[in-house]
C-alpha cells in the first residue's frame, strides 16, 4: 500500500480509504456481516488505514458493522471517519448524534468528523447560528473526542473555497473522477491551505466500474488496464489528494482496489494531460445533448429530464452502457434519484420552452427510453 500525508496534520494514510458505505447487504435494513467483515479486515490487512462510515450508510446498520471490525484491528494504526447527520441541526442534536456513533463504533474517539454534505448557505444558515451546532462541533476536537474536523460536500464547486476559509476545518470530502471535474480548483485550493483531500465516487459511484471502450482508448497500450483501475489511477495522480475513497462491496473489488493503490505509480504527466483532453472533448459532446442547467425542471408530470439525459451521456459519450441503464433503472427507487422515467412524458412541450439551448426534449426522451429501457 502507498500512503499520504494528510494536509498539514501529518497523518499518514492509505491512499486508499474503504467507504463503509456499500457493504453487502443481507436484507434491506442488515449488513451481511459474514462478507461484510472479512472485507474490512482483509482492507486492513493488505494495509488500507483509513476507514470511513456515516449514520445513514446501509440502512443505519454501517457504524455498528464497521466497530465490530475494529475490534480486530490496532486501533493506532487506523483512522475512522464518521459524519453528523444534520436533520434538525442544533448543538444537543449534535452531541447526542456524535456520542450514538462513538457507541456504535465502540470507541472512545473518532479521527475526523465530519458534517455531512454541507453548501455555503447551510453552513451560514443553519450551522453557525445561535444555538447551531458550530461550537458544539469545535468543542469535541478541544475535548480529544474528535481528532480532527471535517466537511463533505455535494453543492457548488466554488463554494468549497468559501468553507475552507472558515479556517474551522482540517480536511474535505467531496466527489471527484473522470466523469466529474468540478471540484479540482476547489480541490487543489483546499490543499494549497493545508486541508487533507479525501475523494468520494473515484470509480463513480460504480459507474466506471464496467467495461468502456472510449475511456480504453484514452491510453494508447492500455488493453490490459480496466475501466476503474484507470479511473482510480487518474485519482490518485492529483497531487492534491490525500486518500481516494471507494465504497466496496465484493471482496474482489478490495483485493483489485488495494492492487491498483499499490502501485506506486499512477500516470505520467503526458498520460494525464492525454485524458485530460479526451475528458473536456468528451464534456463538449455532452453539452451538445444536455449541459445539465435543469432550467427544463420541474416537469409537470415529474419527469427526472436531467437524469435521463445524464445517463444518455453515459452511454453515448463515455460508452458506459450498462452504468447508463442502472441509472436509469434507480429513477424514482431511493430518495436520492427522485422523479419518473421517460414514460411519463406527456409531451406537452413545458421543458422546451424552458431549455435555453432550445433543444428537442420530447424526441430526446423517446430516444432516451428506446435506448435504456
């Protein structure tokens, strides 16, 4: 395994971080601990040291799972992640929120705590306000309950700047990979102040995880490299990051994840700048389908047009067929992808109107379903 250093705390970890956060699953509310524990030990094993997990993670069964790991594990030796999953954020429901995932982790500390999938406006509007949760979350670094303070983030690129320059933070969370670029200023700004750099969804969120003849292409003599090896090693080749996070949930997708993390070499400067290229080609393609500004939304009947035509892009642009179909398949299962399919569309024209690049949303949603149904 290869290691960082954390921003300018000086911890050491594994380039590769095991996200808790899609453990096998017996039913819908238990991890499967049978599979799932033997991946987090054998994670450790083969030197991964960073492990990250969150209330809400496999049905809220995730930090209960991930602590009785640990129990097999030197606890110097590893760093756990958790987040404050603010509902009602206040600074009792903090506490109570931090000291339930110190039980279920069984520990008496946890390395970096995070609040969870902050923008900007939360921040000022609901976390450092009076009686907010703000001063109850500094107090439990100045307690040594929590080693250090985190965000991850899911809002505005150039909002990452704004939160790093609270200066309350010691490190970020936030999605990056080939398919989504967002946040590199953001992130090499947040690095350049001293914030380790932890990435969510380097493989996509398993969109990257099947087979791609168009990002095979990327690298001239790549036959025997997979699509999310690859995508990993394009991680890991920014200087700003600290530890790529990868949500596992097959033994397979640990041993090859901790092989491609070990490498120690991830891509030369000129095999970089390639992808690059090909990467901003491809983004100009997909603006010409859709740019992804929503203007065309709400749609009267709650067609997710943005979803849809993502997937498309996919498909079209990246040749992730089958991730395509998955995405559209999860349209409407999971609070998180809400809305219906193209088969709901009415066409009555609505999103048209709205679209600023005019585009033909009606014959773009029967091809749509035509090709991911």
């Amino acid at each position: 395994m290869t290691y960082r250093t954390m921003g300018a705390m000086g911890v050491q970890l594994s380039s590769l971080g095991f996200g808790c956060m899609r453990l096998p699953m017996k039913d819908a509310r238990t991890v499967d601990r049978d599979k799932a524990i033997p991946m987090l030990l054998r994670g450790y094993q083969l030197g991964v040291n960073y492990f990250d997990t969150g209330k809400w993670y496999c049905a809220q069964d995730s930090e209960r799972t991930l602590g009785e790991a640990l129990k097999a594990m030197d606890r110097g030796k590893v760093s756990v992640s958790t987040k404050y999953a603010q509902e009602k954020p206040t600074a009792a429901d903090l506490r109570q929120k931090f000291e339930t995932s110190l039980a279920l982790l069984g520990l008496e500390y946890v390395d970096f705590y995070h609040l969870w999938g902050i923008s900007w406006e939360f921040f000022q509007t609901k976390i450092d306000v009076k009686g907010g949760p703000l001063k109850a979350f500094l107090a439990l670094k100045e307690e040594g309950l929590a080693k250090h303070l985190s965000f991850s983030f899911h809002s505005d690129a150039a909002e990452i700047r704004k939160l790093v320059d609270t200066g309350y933070f010691e490190s970020m969370l936030c999605q990056y990979n080939l398919l989504d670029r967002r946040c590199e200023e953001g992130i090499a700004y947040a690095a350049s102040r001293g914030l380790g750099v932890v990435i969510m969804g380097p493989i996509g969120g398993g969109r990257l995880d099947s087979p791609s003849e168009v990002i095979a292409r990327m690298l001239p003599g790549s036959d025997n490299v997979s699509t999310p090896e690859l995508a990993l090693r394009f991680v890991l080749s920014n200087p700003s990051v600290t530890v790529a996070l990868s949500g596992m949930s097959t033994m397979e997708q640990v041993e090859q994840n901790v092989a491609t993390a070990s490498r120690g070499s991830w891509l030369s400067s000129g095999e970089e700048q390639r992808i690059r290229v090909t990467a901003e080609q491809n983004q100009k393609f997909m603006d010409l389908y859709c740019t992804g500004c929503k203007y065309c939304m709400p749609c009267p009947q709650e067609v997710n047009i943005p979803r849809i035509f993502e997937a498309m892009n996919h498909a079209h642009v990246w040749g992730l067929e089958e991730a395509a179909k998955k995405m559209y398949r999860e349209i409407g299962t999971n609070p998180w992808v809400t809305g219906k399919k193209a088969d709901a569309c009415i066409e009555c024209g609505d999103c048209e109107e709205k679209c600023p690049q005019k585009l033909s949303i009606i014959e773009q949603l029967k091809e749509s379903r035509r090709a991911l149904e």
